[in-house]
C-alpha cells in the first residue's frame, strides 16, 4: 500500500507514486538517496511554464538549439517505418510496456542532442510519461535508470530480436 504526500505548493494530497510526484536523485558523501519530489507533476509543469512565460528568451533559445539539432540530425523515417515498429513492439512501449492503442511518441534510442539520428533503427515509441523521463539519456543510462528505482523494464532481449535495438 502507497503512503500518501502533499504537494507543497498547491498544498492536495496525493497517493506517493510516479503518477503524482516525481523522483530525483542525490549522492552526498556517497550516500544515495532516489525519492519524491516534494510537489505534485502538475504544480512541476505549472512552474515549469510560469518560469518560461517570465523568461521567453529561454524559451526561444531552447527550441532553436532542438530545431537547429533536428534539422542537422541525419537520416529519415516514414510512417510505414512507425507502423513496423508499432508491430514489433505490439504496440505496447518500448520501455514498459505500457499499451499505447495506436498512440505513443516516437523516441530516439540515442538522442539527437547527443549525436542520435532519425533512422528508423535509433527509432522507437514509447508511452508519454517514459518519453519525458527519458529526456537526453541514451538507452542505457535510462534503463539504468529505471533499475535504480525499481520501475519494470521490458525485456530487452526479446526486443533484440525485433531489430529494436
């Protein structure tokens, strides 16, 4: 049974699990610490928007840099491409599994912002909530990851097979 958290600045109560509160991670003096954050995903985004609405520069700047990185990124995919990675995954995520129901994002195995490509073999779907944990990391550091907060992980070995990885 999940304890419950209350957001610190909207002040709600919700259940202390991934879908309410993010994580994060702390390393101080060699001790390890992965847990909540201590405001809800909803008040995280509402902040996260306010800080871009005060500071449009920021903005601007961030998604010249990712329009300059996707248009720099080589190769190319079709959405017939999509749909056979829709099948080999089952249309399921790539990370957990999740169903999509013929939605998820498309995410870049190796991240463009870190040399990934957009060919079809850097290419997968995954569910929102994994799209936006992933961010910038490379398939490995995201699985590892996830590991580190106990959070399943399709079996990667069968999706070797499917030419995923």
């Amino acid at each position: 049974m999940n304890s419950s958290k209350k957001c610190k600045d909207c002040e709600r109560i919700f259940p202390e699990t991934r879908e309410f509160f993010g994580q994060y991670k702390n390393n101080r003096n060699g001790i390890i610490k992965i847990a909540f954050r201590n405001s809800c995903r909803e008040c995280m985004a509402k902040n996260t928007q306010k800080h871009y609405v005060e500071k449009p520069d920021l903005l601007k700047k961030r998604l010249e840099k990712r329009k300059t990185l996707e248009h720099n990124a080589t190769g190319d995919y079709s959405k017939a491409d999509i749909e056979k990675i829709r099948i080999n995954l089952d249309d399921k995520c790539f990370f957990c599994s999740k169903e999509l129901n013929n939605t998820g994002e498309i995410e870049h195995l190796k991240p463009i912002s870190r040399g990934g490509s957009n060919d079809p073999k850097n290419l997968t779907l995954s569910c929102l909530n994994c799209n936006r944990e992933k961010t910038n990391k490379t398939l490995n550091e995201y699985i590892n990851w996830r590991q580190e907060r106990g959070l399943i992980t399709r079996d990667m070995a069968i999706l070797q097979n499917s030419s995923q990885i």
